[in-house]
C-alpha cells in the first residue's frame, strides 16, 4: 500500500508586490520574495509558517 506525502507544494502571492511564486509546505530555510526579498515562509520544525497569501495547493 503506498502512502500519500504529507507535504505539498503551494501557489502564493507576495503581500508586498504581488509576486505569484511556488513554494514548499514543509520549508527547512527561510522563503523570500524574488522580486522584492520578503519573506513569504518561515520553518517551524514541521508545517511552515506562511506569512503570504495561498493562491493554490498543489498536488
């Protein structure tokens, strides 16, 4: 029997410039903007930290 991944990789908007940029839910560094460098997710020793906007979880 195969297991699902509990991790998923994520659509989000920067709340600064508005930049559409995919990012992963499970992070081990900080996640920055590459347009304007701010930091869209933090790690947390499991889930990330998302301090942007979810457009879209991808599968």
């Amino acid at each position: 029997m195969k297991k699902e991944p509990t991790s998923r990789f994520i659509k989000v908007r920067c709340n600064k410039c508005k930049n559409e940029q995919v990012i992963f839910g499970k992070c081990a560094t900080k996640t920055e903007c590459l347009v304007c460098n701010s930091i869209l997710s933090e790690p947390t020793g499991g889930k990330s930290n998302i301090k942007a906007r979810i457009l879209e979880v991808l599968s």
